[in-house]
C-alpha cells in the first residue's frame, strides 16, 4: 500500500465584533460558538474546513452561517495562523487557519445550528482570557488579539485559480 502524502488541514475562521450602540461605552464583544469536540465542549470561533471546490471567502461564509445562523460578510484578512497537535491516541495533524475578520447580520429563524454546535455567546476580551482552558485552540485568543492589534490585510491577498473542467 503506498502511503498517502501528507498534507495539512486548511481551515477558515470568523472574527465578528458585535455592533454596540452609538452611545454604548461597554467592552468590544465577540461571536463565540460552544461546541462539542473530542476532548469535550469547548469554545471557538465561527470555524470549519475548507471543502472541495470552495475559495476560502466561500469557505468561510458558509461556515458562519451553519455555525451560528448569521450571514457572514468578510471584511479583510486578519492572519494565517499554523497550528500542530499531538493527542496521546489519536492522528497528529497541522492545520492552516485562515482567519476573517467582518460583519454578521442577525441569527436567520429559519435555520438550525450546526448540530456539534450547542449555542452561540457573545464574549468579551477578558471573558475570553478567563475561558482559555476551555478554547478549542490556542488561536482562539491570539485571533481576537490579533485583530484587536489592528491587524488587517486585504481580501485579494490570498489569490484562488480555479480552472474550469475541459468540456
């Protein structure tokens, strides 16, 4: 059997800053999902993996939606973020994470949560630094920081080729 070529996961992630009132002065807070993973419930952001076909704009408007029932519009590219895990009993594996920042309309009634996916919170910094031992992954946090750091880059950095099937 010949082994199979490594490669690494690519998934897309969501940075959706809630809108506050003109005349708020409370905390920035972010679009979180609880869901349930391997090593129990845990807490991300609006995140998934790139299918087949997809750009990762695509990639990561879908995965907002199904994750948490709000339309997603990407605004800018906040990072590439690489990760590798090791788990006593299971697969190593690296993943490319490709984090957007945007905006968010509000939860659709007419569609369900993903069904991993138990509820969606709104949290802020400090909540979310107090939750870190419950965070899906370390990029979690250094996600929202990065964005809250200002960091920006434009959606046409990343560049997709897609060339149609010969007919």
């Amino acid at each position: 059997m010949k082994p199979q070529p490594w490669a690494p996961h690519v998934t897309v992630a969501a940075v959706v800053e809630q809108q506050a009132a003109p005349d708020s002065r409370g905390p920035a807070r972010f679009l979180i999902v609880e869901e349930y993973t391997i090593d129990g419930l845990r807490l991300n952001q609006p995140a998934g993996h790139l299918e087949a076909g997809e750009t990762l704009l695509d990639a990561v408007r879908r995965e907002t939606l199904e994750e948490t029932t709000r339309e997603f519009v990407p605004q800018a590219l906040v990072g590439v973020y690489m990760t590798h895990f090791a788990r006593p009993g299971h697969a190593d594996a690296t993943y490319l994470r490709f984090t957007y920042c945007g905006a968010a309309g509000e939860a659709l009634a007419e569609r369900e949560l993903d069904r991993d996916i138990v509820r969606t919170l709104w949290m802020t910094l400090d909540e979310l630094r107090d939750s870190q031992a419950r965070h899906r992954t370390p990029l979690v946090l250094r996600c929202v920081e990065d964005y809250l750091d200002g960091r920006r880059f434009p959606l046409d950095l990343v560049y997709t080729d897609s060339v149609a099937p010969a007919s």
